[in-house]
C-alpha cells in the first residue's frame, strides 16, 4: 500500500494502516439511445476521479446529496461496479485482478448492509437460513453444534432473541431487520462493512437503535466501516473521518470533528447551514447560506469547479475554467489530513472573500437520452 | 377570497380567532373481514391566519390521515369520520363531495411529499397554474398567463417563461414541489397543509422550500400546517407544535417552549434519540426502545407504555386524558421533571445500549410465539 503513496497526491495520508486505498476511481455509465442499434450518446459521470483512504478500524462517512455518486463509489469499492478507471485496493491487494478462489475469499472480507432491510432480504427465506447461507460458502459452519453457536453468538450480538431464527423478515419491524441484515454482514467475520444509508429508511425512534449497534460491534469485533448517507448529522455522530461528495468527486475530506468545526468548502458550508438543528434557539439565530438551482446533471457536468454554477463564492478567474484539486490547505486550526477542492479555500477562510448572490441556472431533466415523448422519468435516478 | 391580504393581516395571530378547528377527529378504517382500525383518535387543534401548526410524529401515527380528513381526500367507502373540522365555523365534513371539492383550493390547499404523483403528468406546468386561476379567481386564460408566470418566479423557478411549457417530468424533484407550490397559491388558500413536503428533497432544497414556506406564512398571512417527522423541521419554523403518537396528541406546546422543556417521555426521547449536528460527538445516543408495533391499545393503557422510559403502574391500565394547561398540553401519567431533564437521561438505568430492554422485541408477533418470552 504504501508503494502506492508516492505516485499520489502529496496529501494522501501516509499514517494510520490502509486497509482500503482508492485511487483516481471513476465509474461512468453509458447512456444508450436506439431502437434497433444501441447507440451510446454520452455518460453519466457518476464517479468521476475519487482517491481516499479508509484506515483499519475507522468509520469513514461518504455524504452528499442524492445522486452525487456516494452509492456507486460504495459499489465500486465492493467491485460490484466494475471501475471505469483508477484502482481500488483491499488490504494490500489490487480487488479487480483477483478471481476465482482469491476473489471469493476476499469478498468474505468485504460485507455489505443496505438501505432498505426489506428489499435486501430474500422473504422466503428464515433468519437462519439467511445467516447460516454465507457461513456455508464461506466454510464457517463446519458443524451443527459449531453453526448454532454461531447463530446464536450473531442474534445476541445484534439484539435479537434466539426464537427469531425459525421466523421470516416480514414478520418483524424495520429496525429488527436492519439487524437481521447487520447479522448476515456479520456472519463471515468481515474486515469492512459498507453500509449504505443504513439508518434512512427507518422511524426516528429507531434510527439510534441502529446507529449505537453499529459503534458497539465495531469496538467488539474492530470492523472499519465506510458508511454511506445523505444525512450529515448521522455521518457526522458516527464518523472519524469524512469524504464531502459533490457531482462524482470529493470536495472536502477531514476528521468529523473538524469538518463541523472548519468547513473549507463553500459546498459543505452550504450543507451543513442547511441541516436543521432540533433546537428553535439554534434555528432562530443560525446564519443559512442558501444555495439556488438544483445539482446539474451529472451526464452533463460542469466545467472548471463542479460546484460553480451554485457556488456563492465564485470568481471571475479559475472556477469555471479549471477543475480544482483536492489538496491540503496552510491554515490555523486545520490540519494537513484536512483536504479541499477549492481554488480559493484560504481567501474563503480568511474572509478575503465574501459570498455573493447567485442567479439560479436551470438544470435540463430531459437532456440525459431517453425519448422525452415516452414520458420517461425526470432522472435516471428515478429509473433505477 | 375577496378578502385583501391587509384583512387577513389584521386578524392574524393569538388575538384573532381560530380559522380552522379540528374537533374530535376519529379516523377509522374498516375492511370487510378485518379488525377496523382506528388512525386518528380524537386529534384536536386550532389554526389561526398566519400561524403554522406543526403534526410532528413517526411513521403510522397518523399525520396524512388527518390531514386527508381535513381535506375531505379520504375514499368513501370502508372509512368512518367522526369530530368535526370547523372552517369559520363551519363544519366541513357535513359538507358534500361537490361542495368541499370547491373549497378545496379555495380555502384550503394541499402540498404533498411526492410532487409528481400529485401533478398532471399530461398538462404543462402554466396550464396547471392558469386553470387554478380561472377556476378559482374567475380570471380569462390570457389575463391568468402573466400571473401564472409571476407565480412561477415567487416560488423560484428560473426562467419561468419557458417553464410554463414544461411538463411535470421535465422538472427536478425541487422544482416539480416549486410548481406544486405555484398551484396550491394561484387559488390563494387560507389554509395551507403541507404533507412532508421536504421529505423526498435533499437538504440544501430543502432549506429553500422552507425559506418559501416562511415567507409565504409571512406575507400573506395564511395559515399553514406543517406535517413531518423531522425535528429539526418543526424546530426552525412551526409556531405549535402537536406531537402525535399512535393517532393521539400526546403533547402540544409553542415552539420554544416545547423544546426547551419536553415533557412527554416520547418527545424526551425522540429528542435524546436524534444525532444533532451541533451536539457532542462521541456522545452516545439514548434510543427509544423497541417500535410503534409493541405499542398497547389506547383504550385501556397508554400506547407508549411498552417503550417508555418512566412508565408507573398506572399506564397499563389506563387511558391518559389529555390535560390542558396554558399553552401547554400533555397526555402522561408520569411527565418527565426538571431532575430527569436537567440530567439529560430519561432514567438512571436508561437502556443506552442498543440491547433495549423487554419491548424490542416481537411482541407484534402475529403467531404469538410464546418461545420469544423465554429468550428476554
Ligand atoms: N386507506 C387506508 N386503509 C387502511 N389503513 C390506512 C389507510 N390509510 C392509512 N392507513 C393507516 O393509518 C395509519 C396512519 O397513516 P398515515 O398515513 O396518517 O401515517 P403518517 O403519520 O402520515 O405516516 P408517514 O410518516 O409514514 O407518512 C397507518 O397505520 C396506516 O397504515
Ligand atoms: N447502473 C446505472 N446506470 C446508469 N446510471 C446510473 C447507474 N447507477 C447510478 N447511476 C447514476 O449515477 C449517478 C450517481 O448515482 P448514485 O451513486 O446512486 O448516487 P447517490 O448514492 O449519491 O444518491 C446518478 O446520476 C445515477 O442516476
Ligand atoms: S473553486 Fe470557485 S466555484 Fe468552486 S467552490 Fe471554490 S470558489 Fe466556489
Ligand atoms: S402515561 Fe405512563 S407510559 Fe405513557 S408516556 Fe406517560 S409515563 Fe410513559
Ligand atoms: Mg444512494
Ligand atoms: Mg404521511
């Protein structure tokens, strides 16, 4: 891993022990138009140059707003999607030139918990033989006795009684089953665990339930977790380290704790004055940056700083011409494993610059392929 | 509506009567072969010209369904109403399907969570605006177009020229709910409900719709009714606050005092519940145990019992009322004191783990499985 380093960034960590390295990742899907020939007439640029480093034992938060790309990248980790470009590498090992019996093995090492509990559990199938399935291809139930503690070990270790093992997923509630589908993750001893909003489907009341259990079975079994959601608030409760993504790429990457408290980029002080407090004296006096426009389509992605066409800090020079790096930035109070992509981050921090007001600009929905006569959805997204 | 907004303005706020009184309101659903089932349970409130009524509450507590009712939007058949929903004083749900379809709009208008399944997918964005006009403010299509236009660019959708052409789905989801906005105002309602409006939008949309809402509340003096289940929503922008659970109000107070002092252990725990992102990292959250599937029958207990963090002998064998005091009110046996609060934890030996205590677990087994006791 570290043999890597030098050909990166000169503001790649170099400390702590990489267990996952992602470098200069993008995943671009074609956009096919065509009745008879499928004739491919652009790309969404979903993914579009990431690099970031996600340390043993750490909880790496992944958050942006809705199809900024944060699901692909999680995917492309997994090497679910296949990466257009770039390299991702597992514990030392590049994860696209494994296969067979190395890949399977790997796989084992890399679990994933999704968003909806219902729609990534079979229905048919009882909790045990949806924990008992991958201890099985893994070679982890060599016997009953040695199976059925293990099953039990896993209920206990996600909260759930041992009577919910002969019973289906439609029978329980929503948090229950984001436990059930925490304990198949669990199930083969991963080293990380991907979990992609896994809290945002399910009641407030609930949410904290999930949230605690994933901080407990970390301290317990030192998984690393990169933890994917739209909600800054919850990355933020259960991060060490966050990757602020904007339209495919990392705008900002710091410590929780100091993105919340020096937040560089003009994106990610937008997002964070829009999270609304539960507390009317906060609210009543918090300053919103309010951005205009929606997020441009990312088949069709701005030029120069991606961020620019809602950016309330864009100047007449560089934003919209040149792409900005992300890169380490000398200022009081933020460290060097503090990362911006912005050209202006230090004259932003110092006040040099002030916000200005910004026209919004219109966003085409109809412009990414698809007959627009077939009524089609307003977003790819949408068609997923 | 021929009224000019300086009158409304004038009567707005605590001095002036309530526009809309929700009385009593039972919802219960009733399909042939099955237990019937009640989803709102004698919710009332009052809505005054320029206020903003928060229904705050999970998932199932209730909240579209009242708002359905006051809509009159609820289907017919297999659903009983009772209570009343008084407008000015009068009653709406005595009112026929014709009579409340024309007050719909008029007097009251409605935004829902999913702005494209609430618009004609078949009619551009202008048309949808322009007839609501017509219909409601006896205007020709030409002298309406201007305004639909202006309507457009209030709510801030750019280029509003182009858009009136524009169907449904060629909108972005914010701008398709700018739009649904555009349409619930052309008729200048008095009361407007919004349905998780922000829901399905990101944050930074969010905050603009908000920022709209407001400002509509603002200038115009409607009154609004503001459904969700985020907190942090109700807390920058609703006046009174009804905190539903199980289709009961179980707590009401204004903004301020509600947050500052929560009394209900289910607004005490939601609130403990909650991330904040200006909180103390590394603090660990307080859940509330279990879910709203072990939640007991109101009619001999109180509902949270099962999940509360202070339950006493009482709550499980019977109903609280719901007690008014001032500008406060709460429904508990066992409020949460100022000890409780200014610990910060619900209880001593609150369940801070994820193990939470007897509730969590399937008591909503519909088999009734006696083996899930033994495993407690
Ligand atoms: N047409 C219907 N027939 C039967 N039950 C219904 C019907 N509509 C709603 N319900 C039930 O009434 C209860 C309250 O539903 P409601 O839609 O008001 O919840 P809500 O508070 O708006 O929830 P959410 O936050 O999920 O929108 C739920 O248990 C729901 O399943
Ligand atoms: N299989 C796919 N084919 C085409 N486009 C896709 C596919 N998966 C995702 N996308 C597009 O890529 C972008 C990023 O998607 P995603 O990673 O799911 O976003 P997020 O998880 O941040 O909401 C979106 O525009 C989405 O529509
Ligand atoms: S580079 Fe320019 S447009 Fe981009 S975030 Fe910085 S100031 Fe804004
Ligand atoms: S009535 Fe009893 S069980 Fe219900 S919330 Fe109050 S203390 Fe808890
Ligand atoms: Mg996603
Ligand atoms: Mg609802």
């Amino acid at each position: 891993m570290t043999a890597t380093a030098e050909t990166t960034s000169a503001a790649a960590p170099k400390d702590g022990d990489v267990l996952v390295d992602v470098r200069g990742v993008k995943v671009h899907f074609p956009i096919k138009k065509g009745v008879i020939f499928d004739r491919t007439i652009g790309y969404v640029y979903a993914v579009d140059g990431v690099d970031l480093q996600i340390r043993r034992g750490e909880t790496y938060g992944l958050v942006g707003e809705s199809g900024c790309g944060k699901s692909t990248l999680g995917r492309a980790i997994l090497n679910l999607e296949p990466p257009t470009e770039g390299t991702v590498e597992f514990d030392g090992v590049d994860i696209a030139s494994l296969s067979g019996e190395t890949l399977r093995r790997k796989r084992q090492d890399i679990q994933m918990v999704f968003q909806d509990p219902m729609g990534s559990l079979d229905p048919r199938q009882s909790v045990e033989s949806l924990l008992l399935e991958g201890m099985k291809a893994h070679g982890l139930a060599k016997n009953e006795k040695e199976a059925n503690a293990r099953l039990r070990e896993l209920l206990k270790a996600v909260g759930l009684p041992a009577a919910a093992l002969k019973k289906y997923p439609h029978e329980f509630s929503g948090g229950q089953r984001q436990r059930i589908g925490i304990a198949r993750a669990l199930s083969v001893n991963p080293k990380l665990i991907v979990a992609d909003e896994p809290v945002s489907a399910l009641d407030v009341s609930v949410q904290a339930q999930v949230i605690n259990l994933l901080e407990e079975l970390q301290d317990e079994y030192g998984l690393t977790y990169l933890v994917v959601a739209h909600d800054l608030a919850v990355v933020r409760h259960i991060s060490d380290r966050i990757g602020v993504m904007y339209l495919g790429a990392l705008v900002e990457e710091a410590d929780a704790e100091e993105l919340y408290e020096h937040p560089l980029h003009p994106y990610t002080r937008a997002l964070m004055s829009a999270v609304p407090v539960p507390d009317p004296v906060v609210e009543d006096r918090r300053e919103r940056i309010l951005l205009t426009g929606d997020l441009p389509s990312p088949a069709n992605p701005p030029k120069g700083c991606r961020f620019h066409t809602r950016c309330p800090w864009r100047q007449e020079t560089r934003c919209d011409t040149e792409r900005p790096e992300l890169r380490s930035v000398q200022l009081e109070g933020v460290s060097p494993g503090h990362r911006v992509a912005c050209h202006w981050a230090e004259q932003i921090a110092s006040g040099e610059l002030k916000p200005h007001e910004v026209k919004a600009q219109i966003t085409e929905q109809s412009d990414l392929g698809g007959d627009e006569d077939l009524m089609g959805p307003a977003s790819i997204q949408e068609a997923l | 509506m021929t009224e000019t907004i300086e009158n409304i303005q004038t009567r707005r706020g605590e001095d002036a009567g309530p526009l809309l009184s929700v009385r009593d309101l039972k919802v219960t659903f009733q399909r042939s072969g099955e237990q019937p089932f009640v989803a709102v349970d004698g919710v009332s409130f009052d809505v005054r010209p320029g206020q903003t009524v928060g229904l705050v509450g999970e998932s199932g507590c209730g909240k579209s369904v009242t708002s359905l009712a006051i809509m009159g939007l609820l289907p017919e058949r297999g659903v009983k109403i009772e209570g009343e929903v008084l407008y000015n004083g009068q009653d709406l749900l005595k009112l026929s399907r014709n009579q409340m379809r024309d007050r719909r709009g008029a007097d009251l208008g409605m935004i829902f969570q999913d702005p494209l399944s609430s618009l004609n997918p078949v009619v551009p964005i202008g048309i949808q605006v322009t007839e609501v006009l017509e219909r409601h403010r006896g205007l020709s299509r030409k002298a309406a177009t201007p305004i639909a236009r202006e309507m457009l660019e209030k709510v801030g959708i750019p280029d509003p020229n182009r858009r009136l052409t524009d169907y449904p789905h060629q909108l972005s989801g914010g701008m398709r709910q700018r739009a649904l906005i555009a349409i619930a105002l052309a008729a200048q309602p008095r009361v407007l409900i919004a349905d998780e409006p922000t829901t399905a939008l990101d944050v930074t949309i969010q905050a603009q719709i908000l920022a709209l809402l407001k400002e509509l509340v603002e200038d115009t003096g409607t009154a609004l009714i503001m459904i969700t289940h985020d907190l942090g929503v109700v807390a920058g922008l609703v006046d009174r606050v009804n905190v539903l659970y199980a289709g009961k109000i179980v707590e009401r107070g204004n903004r301020h005092e509600l947050f500052a002092e929560p009394r209900h252990p289910y607004t005490w725990g939601l609130l403990n519940s909650i991330p904040r992102l200006d909180g103390t990292r590394g603090q660990k959250l307080t859940p509330i145990p279990g879910s709203v599937s072990d939640n007991l029958p109101w009619a001999s207990a109180c509902a949270f019992a099962p999940r509360c963090s202070q339950p006493i002998e009482v709550c499980r064998e019977q109903q609280p009322e719901l007690v008014e005091e001032g500008t406060r009110a709460l429904r508990c046996f066992n409020p949460i004191d100022d000890e409780v609060r200014s610990g910060r934890t619900p209880d001593a030996q609150a369940p801070t783990s994820t193990q939470p205590r007897d509730a969590a677990y399937p008591t909503d087994d519909p088999k009734g499985d006696p083996t899930m006791e033994e495993s407690r």
